[in-house]
C-alpha cells in the first residue's frame, strides 16, 4: 500500500478520527495495512520534511489528507496547491470547512475535496474510490471517473 500522511497545521489533532477509520479501514480490505505506515504532521515544515524523505528514496505517498480546519489560511492554500504540483501520482484529500469556496480548478478528476463535517460512512467511501477502485489519481483521469465530491 505505501505510506499514508494526514497533515493538520491548522487545528493538530483533527483528524485523529481519520486516522483510526483509515487503519480500520486498511485492517478490513485484506494485506492493505500490511505494508502501509501511517504519519501524523501537525505542521507544514513537518510534512515536507517527512515527505521529502520519502521522495528521496522513491517512494511517493499512496494517500496524504490535508486538513483546512475551520478556515484556511494562505500559508495552507499554497502548500495544497504545491503538493498537487509535486506529487501527481499520490491521492491527495483535502478537508475543508462547509462554507469554503471552492478554488477554479476544483473539477479536476483528481482532486478530491470533503466538507466537513466527515462521517464514518463517507470516509469508508471515499477510501473505496481513492484506494481500492482508483490506484492513483491518473487513472481516475483516464478512466475519466469523477473522484472528487459534487456538492
């Protein structure tokens, strides 16, 4: 499976739900959580480093789910859009508040966007279409199978 990064600079601890739905969600769909290792960064600089750790030896993140928290900032926006730009072939999971726009590019086949709040339920799914039904967001492009939630 690879590595799965939950990113949370604006509110650390958001996504502890997340988390524990994601391992649950690994542990029920056979040898997923086998080789997959799960990464909590509370702070941007933390999640670059750990990211270009991982880049460096090849190895680019399965799934990284941002979290915007209550509002997002610029600091948090420009660090979005430079994880799309950087690591194309990585599912990336934006978490953002009810009453965000959403910005131009926003119907991209492989971007995927959550309001909050987020239940169980639509986790389990959206994990399906990232992980299971979509290998990565390319083939959700070529497939031309919309990955990102229509509100």
């Amino acid at each position: 499976m690879g590595h799965i990064f939950f990113i949370t600079p604006s509110s650390p601890g958001s996504l502890d739900k997340l988390n524990q739905w994601t391992f649950r969600w690994l542990l029920e769909h056979g040898n997923m959580a086998d080789d997959s290792t799960l990464y909590t960064c509370n702070s941007i600089e933390s999640a670059q480093s750990l990211l270009e750790s991982a880049l460096i030896i090849g190895q680019s993140p399965t799934l990284i789910i941002f979290d915007h928290a209550d509002h997002p900032t610029e600091k948090n926006l420009a660090f979005s859009k430079e994880l799309h730009n950087a690591i194309p072939e990585s599912w990336i999971i934006e978490i953002i508040p009810d009453d965000m726009p959403l910005p131009e590019d926003s119907k991209d086949d492989s971007i995927f966007w959550i309001r909050r709040p987020v239940s169980e339920e639509e986790w389990s799914k959206t994990l399906e279409d990232v992980l299971h039904k979509n290998g990565c967001p390319q083939w959700a492009k070529w497939t031309g199978k919309k990955s990102y939630k229509p509100f």
